[in-house]
C-alpha cells in the first residue's frame, strides 16, 4: 500500500485526535538502532515526529520518533528482497533508523515531507511533480503556524530553519561558500564526492558561519564547525582550540592545512546553456513559446557583379586604334588651341610617305596611258 496524504480515522475525541496534525502516512519497513529485524508498521508523520502504529487501523501507536534529533537522510542502496524496495538511513543523535518504501516514488515523497518538517523548507534537489511539491509547501506553512502557537514544552528544540546572515562578510567569498542549509549541505556533498568534501554555509542563528565536511569511514561521516566573526576584525574557527583567521579564505586554507590536503573545497561546476533561447509571443493567439536561435553561422552578404566598361566595344572592334582615338579625343575647337594644332599637324615621317605614295601614283597613271 503506497503513502498517502493523510485522512483523520478516529472521531473528535479519540486518541489520533491528541496528536499533532498528521501530514503524510504510509506502510513502511523499520529497523531501529537496537532491533535485529524489520518490522512493517503504519507510519504517521505528526508535526515533527514519526509516530508508528501495527496498522492502518490502530488509534494508539506502538512506537514515536522525535524528529528534533535528525542529523541526516541518506539512500541506502544495498538490494533487498523485494526489488522494488527503496531503503532509507535516518540518522538521529542517538543512533541510526532503517526504513523501506514500497517504491522508489515513495521514497521521494518520505524524503521531501522529512526534510520540509526538519527544515521547514520545501527541497529543492529532489525529483517531484508540481503538484507535490505544493503539497510540501502548505505542510511548510502548517507547520510553522503550529510551531509559533503551540506551548513552550520541555526537551530539545526543535531545528530552525536557515536564517540569510545579518552581518557583513569580511573579504572576498570563497568559491565553496553555498547559500544552503545543514541538510542540504550534506545532500550536496554526499551526491557530488568528485567536487570536493567541504563547503562553507551560513549558520542557522543568521549570525554566524559554519563548515560542513564529508569524509567515508564505512559510510558517510559528516561533520560541521561554527565559524564566529570576530568584533575587532578577522573570523575564528570554534574548536577546542580556536583558530583564528582574518578572512573566510584563510578559513578554508586553515581548514585544508590541519588535515594535511584530505579536507578540498566543494567546488561544482555549474552547467550553462549549449544554444541561445529566447521567448516570443504568437501573433495569433498570444501565447508564449520558447525558441531555440539557429546555431548555424550567418548568411554573407551576396557578392556585387563584377564591374563592366562604361562603353563596351563589339568583339570585332577590340584592337585599339590609336589614331582614330586621338583624332576624336574632346579637345576643345578653338583654332588657337596648342594640343589641337598638334594634334591635326602631320608629322614630317607622315609628310614624306604621303609625297612617295603620290608620285608612285602618277607614274602608275602615266604608264597605262
């Protein structure tokens, strides 16, 4: 039976009624720090805690999981029997709980209503519809409202969410800070080891920064250090032995030093866009549609013709003509002009040919007579 939204099963007056509003509920595997085997309960997650019932039916439960402890949720992706199972680690401050889905849907969907009560934000890094991730957000809100009216109760606080920093950061931000709560941190470095194992995030007071580390020691071992700023300059890793460092990057190379390398930062490559898109409106209907641009180069202006002769010359007329040229040139009238009394003047080796041409004439005449 797959995890559904929950429906109220006992009257105004029953003991469900007691409870804290239940948002989400379901059949699921567990196997708590000290139980040697599984057990399939009814689980009710009721404000921020875990409530497991023998079935579906049952108005008292047999067994409550304060969600106050949570350290981490992780996958766990050892086979079961059942090959459509999808396991789960819930580590808490006193131990380890291991719980099975029926599929791995509902495994997302567990994941995303833990962490949305834990950390009264809706994750972003899981793979959910529209429609869930809505129904993350209203038990968000719920939660909150129920947070803020209930009676102070004795016992651990609850987690707070991540608060933006009110103070000013000293320096330049190291490329490994992320805008990111304790969990997701963890999230993050666990599904990305090949970018590094620390990352530098806000603490959850507002007013201070933390670094989250992962290392692997038979599983996943996180750890987080408080970073304080300092009032007369400079941070100071709170340890035992507090180090202190004037900038955030110091922090990080302090960090880096002290393990001798085994601490990196967290550095992930961001993904950018392989084509250019944009979005236009339809002409006929006004609807909006994302358009991939043409990764092809631009067209090249066309080419001009070659350029032609102002006064193209017939095939028959192409060998030049010196003299007939030089008899047409446009050289003004005037009989006073130089260049034109040069040019109509024979030359003497001109005069001479035409004397001999003439006399041979006259005596070619002179001959047929």
């Amino acid at each position: 039976m797959a995890a559904a939204p929950v429906r109220q099963r006992s009257g105004p007056g029953g003991p469900r009624a007691q409870l804290p509003p239940c948002y989400y509920e379901g059949y699921l595997e567990k196997r708590g720090p000290k139980e040697k085997a599984s057990r399939r309960l009814w689980t009710c997650l009721c404000g921020n805690s875990l409530y497991f019932f023998n079935n579906a039916k049952d108005s008292h439960f047999v067994e409550k999981l304060d969600l106050s402890g949570f350290v981490s949720l992780k996958d766990d992706c050892s086979r079961d029997r059942n090959l459509e199972a999808a396991r789960l680690i819930l580590r808490m401050k006193d131990g380890e709980t291991k719980i099975t889905a029926p599929n791995l849907e509902s495994r997302e969907l567990w994941k995303g209503f833990l962490y949305s009560v834990v950390d009264l934000n809706v994750p972003s890094y899981l793979t959910l519809l529209p429609g869930q991730l809505q129904m993350l957000k209203e038990v968000v809100d719920k939660e909150r409202s129920r947070r803020r009216t209930r009676t102070p109760t004795r016992g651990p606080p609850s987690r707070a969410p991540p608060s933006p920093l009110s103070v000013p950061l000293v320096g330049e931000i190291p490329p490994c800070f992320r805008p990111v709560s304790r969990t997701e941190a963890e999230v993050l470095l666990e599904r990305h080891p090949d970018c590094g194992n620390m990352l530098l995030r806000p603490g959850r007071d507002g007013c201070s920064l933390a670094v989250t580390t992962r290392q692997d020691l038979n599983g996943s071992v996180f750890r987080h250090y408080r970073v304080t700023q300092r009032d007369q300059g400079g941070y100071i890793i709170d340890v035992e032995n507090p180090i202190p460092c004037a900038t955030l990057h110091e922090v990080i190379d302090a960090l880096v030093e002290k393990t001798a390398g085994t601490l990196q930062p967290f550095l992930l490559e961001e993904p950018y866009e392989e084509n250019i898109t944009y979005v236009s409106a339809n002409d006929e209907n006004g609807e909006r549609i994302l358009h991939t641009a043409p990764s092809s180069p631009l067209p090249k202006a066309p080419a001009l013709p070659p350029k032609q002769d102002r006064w193209p010359s017939s095939p028959l007329n192409r060998s030049p003509a010196p003299d007939r040229r030089i008899l047409t040139s446009s050289v003004p009238a005037s009989p006073t002009n130089p260049m034109r009394r040069l040019i109509l003047s024979p030359s003497p080796l001109a005069q001479t040919f035409n004397e001999e041409l003439k006399m041979k004439l006259e005596k070619r005449r002179a001959s047929q007579e």
